[in-house]
C-alpha cells in the first residue's frame, strides 16, 4: 500500500459530500456535492466553481456527460433528472413520485438511462425530457448503477437481488445472479476488455460478466475494504475506490491486485473517473483525490 502517488484537493467544505464524478465535455471535472444540493466543477488549472442546484432540494448523486454536450446527473431528493450545461444553465426532468433515481448513464440510442433505486425500474430520458420507464421483475431489488455495454443495451447493478441486470432498447430485461450471496453488487462499468466489470460492496470482491453472461468473481485481499466505483483501465483492468478501506484500488488485466492509501484517514472515497493526467476520486469529506499512476 502507497499514499506517495496521491494528492487530495479541497473542493468544498466539509460536509459538502462530493459523490459522483465524471469528465465534462469541457476537460473539466464535475462533481455532485450531495449533501449541500449542489454541482462543483474543478477545471484543469484547479479552478472550482459551485452551482446550487434549481430547484433546491435534489441530493444530487451520479452525474454522466450526455450526448448533447452538457452534464446530466441523478436527483435522488425529488425524483428528478438534472442537467447542467457547460455554463451552469440548469433544467431538470420530473420522473415518476418515489423513483428514487441513483446511477446514470448516456445510452447508446442518444438518451440517457437511470436506475430507480426506490421503484425497481429503469428509465429512459431523452435529450428532449421525454421520460419511459421499465418495469423489473423483482421486489425491493435497489438498482443502483449503470452503463452501457458493449451490445447496444444498458447494464445495472441490482444491490439487494445480488444480481446484475441487462435491458436492451426495447426494454427487455434479462438478469444474472450473482454467485455470492448478499454481495450488495454497487459500481458497474463497461471495460476495455469489453466485458462489464462491477464491485460487490458486501463482499469484498470484484465481479466480471461477459455480455453472454459468463461471471466471474475476485475477491479483494481485504474483503472489509468495501468497494463502491470503479471505472475502466484501458489496458484491460479497472480502478475502483474502497469506501470502507479509504484506499483506491487497482485491478490489471492479469488479476493483480494493488491498493494506494488516501492520505486523509477517513475520507471516504466514492466515485471515480479517469482521464489522462490520472485517476481521480470523490472524498465524501470535501476533497477529490489524484492519484498518478
């Protein structure tokens, strides 16, 4: 284990609760802050700026760059989808009462696809605000996160059916049990070995599906490490953060396993995101993380 790679940044104040992360259209980071209702973006000379959400009141918590050139991210508060141009123009997408929506992800039809944590559903949102949604066929299943794979359908964790979920653009849903039991399956993401990598957050291990199905699973050498996001290594790995460890994690295309010390104990890292200057994390206690590899 290192901290010597990684460099914490102060984004807001404590509390604030950065949580998702991605990479603008723009080159700039942009964060959910969901504890203080609002959006930051960090640009590439360290330049931070907040947007307060319009309306209040969302708990903002995954956010995902769309089609058209603006950010787009969950309201898990008010059952809502926000957008957010590169600017800070704000609009948001009124979703059904009680969808609870968590994770986000552009799909490969031009839309956007969320998972309804509270309704058991997957939705679709046009650029336009047209909203469809799709029934699953579990109970109290806790979808949680999204992506694309690579077969022109969407990919999701179900967090309390241990299971991971395919919907295709007509709806269509197919799940897959995970072999663990109680694994609490959580960050999912398309890798460069074009299988579907995730994280099981109970128990301390990694998972692999193939889009025909085929899963496998790693367990981390600390299975109390608590995995939450990963993201893809283009080499063929993934890195993903280890909420109950306070460590972000490395998985490389042989299954060697590294994990890297945040400097701050505690600092609960949640989202993660990669760009070309390195590997960059959401610290739920006001910071984002930089590890160079």
């Amino acid at each position: 284990m290192t901290t010597a790679e990684i460099r914490e940044m102060p984004l807001a104040a404590p509390g604030a609760g950065p949580y998702g992360i991605t990479v603008g259209p723009d080159g700039a980071l942009w964060l959910t802050l969901v504890h203080s209702d609002a959006i930051a973006r960090l640009a590439s000379d360290g330049a931070i700026r907040t947007y307060p959400l319009d309306p209040a009141g969302g708990r903002p918590l995954i956010i995902t760059t769309g089609p058209d050139g603006a950010l787009w991210f969950t309201r898990s508060g008010d059952d809502r989808i926000g957008r957010i141009s590169v600017d800070g123009e704000q609009r948001a997408v009124v979703l059904p009462t009680d969808t609870g929506p968590c994770g986000i992800a552009a799909g490969p039809d031009g839309a956007l696809w969320y998972a309804g944590m509270n309704s058991d559903t997957i939705g679709r949102v046009g650029t336009d605000g047209a909203v469809e949604v799709f029934s699953l066929p579990v109970t109290g299943g806790f979808a949680s996160m999204i992506t694309a794979g690579p077969d022109e359908a969407l990919w999701f964790t179900l967090n309390q059916a241990n299971a991971i979920g395919r919907i295709d653009l007509d709806g269509r849903v197919t799940l897959h049990p995970v072999p663990t039991a109680n694994a609490g399956p959580v960050g999912i993401t398309l890798g460069g070995d074009g299988a579907i990598w995730f994280v099981e957050i109970a128990a301390g291990q990694l998972g692999r599906i193939t889009p025909d199905g085929e899963m496998t699973e790693v367990p981390l050498p600390d299975r109390a490490a608590r995995p939450h996001a990963i993201v893809a290594d283009p080499a063929g790995g993934a890195w993903f953060t280890e909420w109950g460890a306070n460590r972000i994690g490395h998985i490389d295309g042989t299954g060697r396993i590294e994990g890297h010390d945040l400097p701050t104990p505690n600092a609960e890292p949640h989202g993660i995101t990669l760009t070309p200057q390195g590997v960059w994390a959401a610290l739920e206690i006001g910071a984002v993380a930089h590890l160079t590899p």
